[in-house]
C-alpha cells in the first residue's frame, strides 16, 4: 500500500475549490487574464481569415493547438506573466503570414506542407494503392460518399480526397451512369464467393465490373480480391 506524503482529506471543499498558494482576490486577476488571452486568440484567428474558421489544413491546425496550451495556461495560473504569451502570440501569426507566402511563392512547398488531392475514384472504380497510402479505410470512403447521395461507384466519374480532409466528388450524368459497386452497407454483406446468379457483378473492393456466370469463382483482375455482388444500375439524384 503507497504512503502518502501528508493526510489528505477527502471531499475538502476547501482543498477542491482553492489553492492556499494564492488569495482570494486572484479570481479577479484570472477574470482579467482571461479577457486578455481571449482578445489575443481572436485577433491571431482573424489573421488566419475565414478559411482557418471554416476547415483548417494542417498548418492551421497546428497553430491552433500550439496557442492552445499558451492561452489556456495563461488564464488561470498565477506563475504565467502575460508578455511572453503576447510575443508567443505574435510569431505565431508572424510565421503563419510567413508560411502562406512561401505556399504562394514555391508551390512544391505548398504540396509538402498541406500536401496534395489524392485521386480514389476513377471511372466508377477505387483506386486501392492511393487508398491505402492515405491510411484510409473502404468503409470510410463509402461513408463520404453515401453523404453525397451516392448509391454505387458507377454513378462517380473522379473522387478526389483533397488537402483539407474533404471528399470531392464529380459525377457521371443520369443517363450516363455505368453499372457499378453499391456501397449501402446491407448490399455488401451480401458478398458472394461463387455467384448466385448468372450477369455483371462488381468486386467488393475495388469496384471492377465483369460478366461472371452461375455458380462461378472468380478472382478479380485488378485487386485480386474474391468477393462479388451483383452491380447497381440506379440513376443519382442529387
């Protein structure tokens, strides 16, 4: 059993609620520390402009959580002067000024900090190696999608996973859609090693169409994979 250094009293309100090391008044001062630091931290997002607000890159987002720990130590611990963390604000605006005109200047430097889109659906099909680059799971792509009102990958001519985290999306024409995967989650658990049916069936991870007849086990060409579902031919309504 550890010994504690001093006997600690349980539910002491007046240990739970205040600090010996400071006086009562103290409250007043991290009032004023906090109107400070919030004034501080809306002027540092009002450099970064509506985009920083909207979606943040990966920059942005690293700003956010290095101002994070100096506005939230500042507000409320006596020992944090409030000079340093004025000047921490500073350079942190001063380098994301910075950072954003050498992205405009040098744009392969542009693409190694914020990186670059990544193609993942190409002609109704799932590109697997970039997929798998992006650490990104089917289920996750298809959850992006069905938010776009997408029922299968034949209705999606190009689908690119661009800098910012978000999904975009360029689709086929009603009438020009091409059989292809469903991506409800209740037609995929319907997978089929050996076909049910004879007609064209999509492969469940990569989305390749081919013609397969009854009773027949197939590898897929592409990807190798050995699951098949029959295509969907649904139209898209946007």
């Amino acid at each position: 059993m550890l010994l504690l250094a001093e006997t600690v009293t349980p539910f002491d309100w007046q240990r739970l609620l205040w600090t010996a090391d400071a006086p009562p008044t103290f409250l007043f001062e991290v009032l004023f520390r906090c109107v400070v630091t919030y004034l501080m931290l809306l002027a540092t997002l009002r450099v970064t402009g509506r985009r920083g607000v909207r979606q943040l890159s990966i920059f942005e987002l690293s700003i956010i959580l290095a101002l994070g720990s100096a506005a939230g130590d500042t507000m409320f611990y006596h020992d944090t002067p409030l000079l340093p963390v004025a000047i921490v604000f500073a350079a942190v605006s001063a380098m994301y000024w910075l950072f954003n005109r050498l992205t405009e200047w040098f744009p392969r430097f542009s693409d190694w900090l914020e990186g670059t889109p990544v193609l993942l659906v190409e002609e109704g099909r799932i590109n697997i190696k970039n997929l798998d680059n992006l650490n990104l799971t089917q289920k996750e792509l298809f959850g992006e999608l069905r938010q776009q009102q997408v029922e299968h990958l034949g209705q999606v001519r190009r689908a690119y996973m661009e800098a910012t985290g978000n999904l975009s999306a360029y689709f086929y024409a009603p009438d020009s859609a091409l059989p292809g995967l469903p991506i409800w989650p209740e037609f995929l658990e319907k997978s089929q090693h050996r076909v049910e049916a004879a007609g064209a069936h999509a492969c469940c991870k990569c989305g390749e169409v081919q013609e397969l007849t009854r009773g027949q086990a197939a590898t897929c060409p592409v990807c190798e994979a050995p699951d098949w579902v029959p295509v969907c031919k649904a139209k898209r309504e946007a």
